[in-house]
C-alpha cells in the first residue's frame, strides 16, 4: 500500500464501524459498493445524504473497500458539518473596516465582480493563521460554508465557492495536511490550463516510471483495455502534482463510458501521487457510469457524442508526445516519516507563502471528528470541478 493512504488515526476497519454509527446523525440512507460497474477493480464507494445542501451522493475511493467507504463517508461528514450555519459565529462588515489587504483574496473573487465589492459589507469569520502560530484574523464566510442555496444569501455572490481545504478525519494534524494538498493541487491545475500546449508538453513517459506499484498498477490498466495518460502540473511549493486521464481502447459500440475520466492529486511523492489520480479518475468513471450525482445533467451524456473529438482524444493517450521523465518529478521526496506536517509548513513558507487559514469546523456532538476549511489566499482555487 502506498503512504498516500496510510492516514493517522484508528485502522481502516475500526474507523469504518466508528463511522457506521454516525450515519444517522449525518443524514446518510445508503451506502453502495459500486466498484463492479466498471471493469478497473479499484474500489470506489458512494454515500447518499438526501438532504445535502451540496451534492447528495459523495464518493470515496481506496486500495480496499473498507477505505473506501471510509472515505465516502468522511466526504460526507465534511459538507454536513459546513453548512450547518448555526454553528458558525459570522460578522458582517467590509475589507476596507478590516484592514483586508487589497490583494489578499483577490485570487478568489469570482469573475466578473465589481471592484467596488471592498466597501460592501459582507460576512467574515475567525481563522488562525498556522504559519504564524495560529494569529487570529478573518476570512470570508463563503470560502468557509458549503450551504448552497437559492436564492443566495445575503453578502454573497462574490468569491467562488468550492470545497477546496475542506477535509475530515479523526485527527485535527491529518485533516490540517489533506486539507493544505488539495490546495495545492487545484492551484497545480489551474496554472495547468494556463500553459500553452500543457497536454502536448507536460506528458510523463510511462517508459520511465520505475516505481514497482506504480508499474504494475499501470500493467493492470492496460491488460484492461485502458489508455492512461500522466501529467506533471506544475506547483510553486515543489511537491508533485499529477493530472491522469483513463479512457477506453475499445470501439464505440463495445465501450463502457465513451468519454476520457480525469483525476489529479498532490502529494509527498511522485509515486504516489500518481496513484492516487489514478484512483481519482477511475473513481471519477464509476460516477459517470452509475449517473446518481447531482451535478451530472443531460449534458454529461449527449444522445449524439462527438465521436471525431472522442477519437482525437484517444489518439492524444495512445500517441501523443511523452517528454517527461519520472525521475525529473520523483526528485523531491517528502514522504519520510519524521515530522510531516512541520516539513509541509516549512516548503510552503520557502516558497514566499505567509498565510494558511485554517477554520476548526463544529462537529459536535460527534467529538471523534475534526474537520477543517483550509483557505491559502495565495493559491489559486480551480474554478470548476
């Protein structure tokens, strides 16, 4: 197994049957092993939570289906416990009363907005700064809650919302460090989408990877009749951040799912970090093919699917250009054992950054639970996705 998903806290098989009795209490009716509806054998688990002001089926993946589920069900507890806005204590007021410097958020305001947003009041809340050993200061409540409805509440409308920094686990020192890399890996993909001929450019040489799980993950794919194209995004704080499409090799009349799947992850190390996007996109397949999510509309599944866009994709994985050598990537190793959290914090801070927002979520009455919005001003959030 991978150290991708060695997480801290209680055995996979004990976290799973803490987590089984907190089901009614988050809203959660169904859980559903849907690993058999694709050919991939990675497990990936759904959790239905009817009444999620989000999206109502989250999904989870793992090595195992214990971990899998694990992991829906963590997905789950992370939107339960932000949008419960009763729980939050928000101000209202503007940037310029608060001495919000002017280009702290402004990589996070939605498109399009009035310049003149500063003056408005708007709802903020207490985070600590865990760079700066927890110094109190404000965020915008929209980055932090996930109640979203329509119409929008009051002071809203003006910083794209998303789920990035959001994370759950059954240690505060793990949800801190899974929230701090999915910041950094949207950031890895929105300048992914900026550079010019990324999927001509950036492509990593499956050749080259000599990673024996990795290699060996990516032999079962191809025997499965897989194309799996890898890219390196390129991330300011060094750690690797990779970019997986997973598509068929197979005609259109005998295809599972037409379209190429997508997944993407940072991590400590190039290895697994590729594995883990791996799982991503094949996770990201089963969600296509089993169709429960909300945000999948009629749009996701074209009665006429443009076969010449499909066909250029999948010459794309199967010939298109490999420039880029594993170990080029696999340089920077963090995934020693020693203090984790204290070498992510000092990387970030080599890198020029100052501010890591950190906001403790409320989960009582389920104390077993930390949960945490991770909000690093000077990342860039992914606008989609």
């Amino acid at each position: 197994m991978l150290e991708r998903y060695e997480r801290s806290g209680p055995a996979p098989r004990e976290a799973l049957m803490r987590l089984m009795t907190m089901r009614e209490f988050l809203g959660i009716t169904r859980i559903a092993d849907i690993t058999g509806l694709d050919v991939l054998d990675i497990p990936v688990v759904q959790a239905v939570r009817p009444f999620s002001l989000l999206n109502s089926v989250s999904q989870g993946k793992g090595p195992t289906r214990t971990e899998a589920a694990v992991s829906a069900i963590l997905e789950t507890a992370e939107s339960y416990f932000a949008e419960r806005l009763a729980h939050y204590d928000p101000i209202a007021a503007s940037a310029d009363s608060l001495n919000i410097a002017p280009e702290r958020f402004e990589a996070h305001l939605q498109p399009g907005v009035d310049p003149g947003w500063r003056s408005r009041e708007i709802a903020w809340i207490h985070a600590e700064n865990i760079l700066k050993g927890g110094l109190q200061d404000w965020v915008p409540f929209e980055l932090v809650h996930t109640a979203y409805v329509f119409p929008p509440r009051p002071h809203e409308e003006i910083f794209a919302s998303s789920t990035s920094g959001l994370a759950a686990s059954f240690e505060e020192t793990d949800s801190i460090q899974h929230g701090i890399m999915e910041c950094i890996e949207r950031d890895a993909l929105t300048r992914a989408e900026r550079i010019h001929g990324f999927f001509q450019r950036r492509r990593i040489d499956p050749r080259t990877i000599d990673d024996p799980t990795v290699a060996s993950l990516l032999e079962s794919l191809e025997a499965k009749g897989l194309l799996v194209g890898l890219w390196h995004a390129p991330s300011p704080l060094g750690f690797p951040v990779i970019w997986c499409h997973l598509m068929e090799d197979r005609p259109p009349e005998t295809a599972i799912l037409h379209h190429p799947a997508e997944g993407s992850a940072a991590g400590f190390d190039a290895a697994s970090a590729i594995v883990h996007a791996i799982y991503e996109a094949a996770q990201s397949r089963l969600t296509a093919i089993s169709g429960a999510r909300d945000d999948l509309t009629r749009a996701s599944y074209p009665k006429y699917p443009d076969w010449q866009k499909i066909a250029a994709h999948r010459r794309l994985l199967s010939d298109g250009p490999c420039d880029v050598h594993f170990h080029a990537i696999a340089g920077q190793n963090y995934s020693s054992a020693g203090n984790r959290m204290s070498d992510l914090l000092a990387q970030i801070e080599s890198a020029g950054i100052d501010t890591v927002y950190m906001i403790r979520l409320d989960t009582r009455p389920l104390g077993d639970l930390s949960v945490v919005r991770i909000v690093i001003p000077a990342l860039t959030p992914l606008l989609h996705g």
